[in-house]
C-alpha cells in the first residue's frame, strides 16, 4: 500500500562555517532527489516511514514536505528543491483533480521535466488512473504494490542524467538550479561553470545578512527560525528571506530531509528554501555548503539562515572572517550537570544562546547556569529565553528585534 504523509520531526540542526572541504569528503555520487507530499485535507500517516526509509536504503534523498499541504506549495518546494519527481499519496478522494493541478502548475511556470506519481491504496482506481494518466501523471502504484517496485521505477525513470532543460522562468528556478550545479560539481570531484562564477565569497558583493543557527537535536531550532521567518514577513512586506537547512547523510546512500515538514509560516513564495544531506561529511555540513551558501549570499535575500545537522559537544572551527555574520546557539534546558555546559565549545563561540522551551521546570535553573558559563568568555554574547512553539512569544520576539537591530547597525 502507497501513502507518504506527515512526520512530525525536529531537525538536528547546528550552524559552523567550515573551511572548504578536502577532496576525499566529496567522493560520492548525485543521488536522486524527490519530493514527497500529501493533499490538503489529507492526514494519513501509517506507512510514510516505511517507504521513505526504502527510498532512503536505495540512496534517495526524499524532501519530505508533509501533510495538508495545498498544490501551491507542492509545486514551489519542487522547483526550490531542484527535484527530479513528485510523489504524492491520496486517500481522501479528489485525487484526478488534485494530481492534474499539480502537473498543470509545473507547466504554468516552466518546470514540466519534474515529474509526478503515486498512489492511494483502495482509493485510486484503474479508471481514475487512466484518467490521471492523461492529465500528464506518470505512475500511480496500487494496493499490494511492493516496496521494491516502487524503488526500482523511482530508480530506471528518475536516475538518468537530465535532458537539456528550457531556460529557467524565474529567479528561483534559476538559483534552484545553480544550487544543483554547485553540488553536483562536489559529487563528481568537478567545478562547474556555475561554481567558479561564484569567486571568493569574502570579497564578493553581499546583499545578505546570514544568520546561522546551532544546537543539538530537540532544541527546537526548525520551530525558533519559522517563529523568526513569521515576524520578518510581518516586518518586511516586500523582504525576501533564505534558508538552508541540513540533514544527516553518509556516502552512498540516501536521506530523509524533513524540515519543511515542520514548517508552517516559511510556506510563502517570499522564502526561499534549499535542503542538503551532508553526503558523508562531518561537522554537519555538507561538501557543498560553502559555494552555496555564498551564491545565497549573494542573491537578492534580506536575511539568508542556515540551519546544519545538530552537534552534541564537540564544535567544528569556523572563521570570524567567514560568511556567516551571526551565530545563535539555540539549547534545551535538559542538558545535564554544570559540567556539562564546560564541554559545550559553542557556548564560546556564538554570539547569541537561546534557552529554548523555557516554559519547562529546570529552565531557571538552565538560565542562570548558562550566564554563569558565558559570564566566564568575557565577550558580548547575548542570552534570551524563548518558547518557540507558543504563538506571540515574547522571548521570540526579542530574538527578532536583536537581530534585525544589528542589520540596521550594520547598513
């Protein structure tokens, strides 16, 4: 039985700029990229794990957008994503009507070479996917299809080089494409025309404050940068914000990206959002993220965030004189003892701590340990408390004003 729907997932984010990577981190092949997705009105989750983690087995790098979702959106996180397919599972009926609009959409804005298929189990009949069929979908999988299947058509269809593509419609889909380029250069040990156009990130021209988010896994920091992404659009009726949000990865196999999944308010065409496996790379970024991030950086964005695979203690070096211009250390208060919070190195580096879910009970306790702890670095580092899950939050809020309080010192 088909069915890709919601889950639930905190991404385990960390932010470090990290000097470019050595040759052997970038050794592994471009994997397949899809993007997977339920209706709007749809909430069916029984078997969205097990057929993600079969694509991910096979080396599939799945964006998982989630539940309830509109085709709007289904067809902006495809053409950001830069993928080769959509899969969309249906159980609440209006399937012929929903799968025809997102391929009608792909059209509108120039991004037809992204496919779509999937499935609904008992819901999709053989006359619906005839008629589905017509309307431009690709595959629909039935009840009792197996996994493998599904794996090996994902596979034959959608793991071929591409064709030559028609000219990109929008700055998005071009900058989309950009992105693809730049990390397909690392996968095949080459740099592309693209790439090299980028230069010395430290001396290009920036248009961008770029604002990167660390912490381990649970803090809440997906939840914290909507909540922030939420008040900038509020702010900035004609801003443009960028994330680039990381998930784990190792050589030669898959990932399941999911933090769009967790995203409500950054579902706007005025954000830009980019996922990345780290591809075998430590320190929770991947081979690419450099050249990436510069080209965002350089794009016509407000803000650029940068969310990587979340770190315990340990804490890769980054350069003062990178491109990441400010650092938020986002953690729970559950963290253990004071001499825990001696081995945390990013509590030495970042600029600003964020002790998230603050409602909890040991959250005074937390703050005034993690003062005392900072108190010790004798720099400006800025310590707020926030509950990022709770809508109006002051803390958030504050957070906010602080960073965009420092991009008007700085213009």
């Amino acid at each position: 039985m088909l069915e890709w729907n919601a889950i639930a997932r905190q991404s385990n984010a960390a932010t470090i700029l990290i000097p470019r990577p050595a040759p052997a981190a970038a050794h592994m092949a471009s994997p397949i990229r899809l993007l997977t997705a339920v209706p709007i009105c749809d909430g069916h989750d029984s078997a969205i794990n097990t057929i993600n983690l079969e694509f991910i087995r096979h080396g599939i790098e799945v964006i998982y957008l989630g539940y309830h979702r509109s085709v709007g959106d289904i067809v902006r996180a495809a053409i950001q994503e830069d993928v080769r397919a959509i899969g969309i599972s249906s159980y609440n009926g209006g399937h012929v009507e929903f799968f025809g609009e997102v391929v009608d959409l792909l059209r509108k804005r120039g991004a037809s070479d992204i496919k779509v298929f999937g499935g609904g189990g008992g819901t999709i009949t053989q006359d619906d996917a005839v008629a589905m069929k017509r309307k431009g979908v690709d595959k629909i999988f039935f009840a009792g299809t197996s996994l493998e299947e599904m794996t090996d058509y994902v596979r034959g269809h959608f793991g071929k080089p591409r064709k030559k593509r028609a000219r990109a419609t929008t700055p998005d889909m071009e900058l989309a494409r950009k992105l693809t380029e730049i990390e397909d250069s690392y996968a095949t040990r080459k740099r592309s025309t693209s790439n090299k156009k980028i230069g010395n990130p430290q001396s290009a021209i920036r248009n961008s404050r770029v604002v990167g988010f660390t912490g381990p896994g649970g803090a809440g920091k997906t939840t914290l940068i909507d909540e922030l992404v939420l008040r900038f659009l509020n702010q900035n009726p004609k801003g443009r914000m960028a994330i680039l949000s990381h998930d784990p990865s190792v050589v030669g196999e898959g990932a399941l990206l999911g933090d769009r999944a967790t995203m409500i308010n950054s579902q706007d065409d005025r954000v830009f959002m980019r996922s990345m496996a780290t591809r075998g790379q430590a320190g929770g970024l991947s081979p690419a993220t450099h050249d990436c991030l510069a080209l965002l950086a350089q794009s016509n964005f407000d803000y650029v965030i940068i969310e990587t695979v979340g770190t315990g203690q340990e804490a890769m070096p980054f350069r003062r004189n990178g491109i990441v211009d400010l650092t938020v250390l986002v953690m729970n208060p559950d963290y253990g003892s004071r001499l825990q919070l001696q081995k945390i190195v990013m509590l030495d580096l970042a600029d600003i701590v964020v002790v998230n879910k603050s409602d909890l009970q040991r959250a005074r306790t937390a703050h005034t340990e993690i003062e005392q702890r900072l108190e010790q670095n004798r720099r400006d580092q800025r310590l707020i408390d926030t509950v990022a899950k709770r809508h109006r939050d002051p803390g958030v809020d504050r957070l906010f004003a602080l960073i965009s309080n420092q991009q008007e010192a700085n213009k």
